[in-house]
C-alpha cells in the first residue's frame, strides 16, 4: 500500500498495520477503540476489522495528548473534538498551552522565591527579638485564609506557637518561614504531599540543593508534556478535517 506524508498508510489497514504506524500493541488498539478514542472500525466480509490512516492519527494524536494532560482527559478531548471544527480544537489545544506555560511560570515563580527566602536572615517586618505574628496578621501577610493556616498546621507544614491561656497562635520566625516556604510550593501547584517533602528536604543538610533539583524535574516535566502536544496537534488536526468539518468557525 501507499503511505501519506504522515506516514500513516493509504487504504484498510488491519490492526497490526494501525499498531505499527501508531507504536501501540494490536491490543492496545482494540483496546482505544472500544474505549472511544478511535472511531469503531469498518468490519470487512470476513469480519475483521478495517481501519484508515485516520485511526493512526487519532492514536498518535491519543498519545500525544494522554503525556500533555493524561490519560483521562486525554479521552474526552480527543472523542469531543472529533466533532468539533478545527477552530475549536486549535483553541482547545491552544488554551492547554497557557495552562502548561502557567505551571511553568508558577513554578519558576516557587524557585526565585525559595532561593530568597533561603537567602533571608529574618523574614521582612518581624524583628529579631522574639517578636510574632497573630494567624491574621500571617494569614495577611501571605495572602491566604486563616483557615489555610489551620489546615497546614493540621497536615503538619506550618507549627505555631500558642499562648496557652486564650489558645491563640503565635508565629514565630521559624514558623512564619515555613507558611512562606508552603504558600510559595502552593502556588506552584504543588500538592500537600509534595510540599512535606519538599519541606523535609529543606530541613535536611542537603535540602536547598535536593529541592532545587526537585524543581528543575518539575519544570523538565512541563517541557515534555508542552513538546508532546505539539506533537500531538498536527495529527489532532487530521482527525478532526477528516470528520468532515470546515476549517472556518461555526
């Protein structure tokens, strides 16, 4: 048979054929089929299946997508956007990139604030002789909820100080060091188990460098997942004028 440009071969192709052009297992492409990601294949007389080089592109579109945003949206985008015109899936895969370069963004935003804080004798407007601040007055500081702070100090991240008296928090510079350090791994987009690691880290004689290379892995993570939906864009883009929409807006 002849090949198109893509590389994806003219013509029925069998499922070994469409696993071959794709880089997935035979069952794997029965699997994605039946699991929508593919449209179902033509059957021929003998009732084998019959795919096209529509179901490759959609594979590799699949592929490309699932190491972008996972498996699981993956799925939906790629079965909504089959019957959507071009220009939606363009700013469909467009609006994916700004969430990738805003992760990456987040994350570099982590990293300088963690090197100036690590850089920090005291944390700026507390003075050095024992002074404190009040669960508001931090909570203002970092531009987070009182409550925030509560659940941080329940998952073990932040520990004030109290006075025993009234039960009200008082936070000291060790304490108010900590809050910054998770309000900025937060923001980041990092999640309660990945900042009392990160954390731990820092409290160890290695932590600086170990974070810093636990960050640097998060933003090559991001590079990967943006260079796999560029990838993934052409072939999504193949799908979608093969189902017959005009490449113009509804």
């Amino acid at each position: 048979m002849d090949e198109t440009a893509s590389g994806a071969r003219r013509g029925p192709l069998r499922t070994v054929d469409v696993a071959r052009e794709s880089g997935y297992s035979p069952q794997q492409v029965r699997d994605l089929e039946r699991l929508g990601v593919i449209p179902p294949a033509a059957r021929a007389g003998n009732g084998y299946r019959s795919y096209t080089p529509v179901h490759v592109h959609a594979l590799r579109a699949y592929r490309g997508l699932a190491a972008a945003v996972g498996p699981v949206e993956a799925r939906r985008m790629l079965t909504r956007l089959r019957a959507e015109t071009i220009t939606t899936a363009a700013a469909e895969v467009g609006a994916v990139h700004v969430r990738l370069a805003r992760e990456r963004d987040e994350t570099l935003r982590a990293r300088r604030a963690l090197r100036a804080i690590q850089g920090e004798t005291d944390p700026p407007g507390v003075e050095r002789e024992g002074d404190t601040m009040t669960i508001t007055q931090l909570a203002a500081a970092l531009g987070v909820r009182a409550s925030t702070l509560r659940f941080w100090e329940q998952e073990g991240l932040v520990v004030p100080e109290r006075v025993t008296s009234l039960r009200a928090r008082r936070y000291g510079l060790e304490a108010i060091r900590a809050a910054r350090i998770v309000a900025a791994l937060r923001a980041a987009g990092y999640g309660i188990p990945e900042v009392r690691d990160l954390v731990a880290a820092l409290d160890r004689l290695d932590g600086p460098g170990e974070t810093e290379h636990i960050l640097r892995r998060r933003l090559d993570q991001i590079a990967t997942r943006t260079v796999a939906l560029l990838r993934a864009g052409a072939d999504l883009a193949a799908v979608v004028t093969a189902a017959g929409e005009e490449p113009t807006a509804r």
